[in-house]
C-alpha cells in the first residue's frame, strides 16, 4: 500500500490543507508552516493529515483491533 500524502486544494484562490480521509478543510493558507507552505507547492512531502473527528475514528479502530 502507498503511504498518503497530504492534500492541498484551492478554496475561492486561497491554498488549504485537506483532511486526507474526508476532505474537510483543516487548514487555511495563513495558519501553514513553513514545512506545509512548502508541501503546498510541491518542494517537499509531507504525511496524510486528519481533523480530529477522522483522527478519533482512526484512533478508536486501532484500540478496537488491537485488544
């Protein structure tokens, strides 16, 4: 399986950071890092990001599997 990478989209000509499980903007261009400003525009990559609803899920799976 390939690793997920971050998603980056355009919103009204602005970049925003992308949960990388349901697409739900986390992140508007204003509030990047310097690392994510980068990933933005293809210099670098950086791993899938989650909002806090998909990262619980995933959380909440994991603990469910592993017991």
């Amino acid at each position: 399986m390939a690793k997920s990478k971050a998603k980056f989209k355009l919103n009204g000509g602005n970049p925003v950071l992308l949960c990388s499980k349901c697409s739900v903007i986390i992140k508007y261009s204003h509030h990047f890092t310097e690392e994510e400003n980068k990933a933005c525009k293809g210099e670098i990559k950086i791993p899938a990001q989650f909002c806090d609803k998909c990262e619980e899920k995933m959380l909440y799976k994991d603990e469910k599997t592993n017991k």
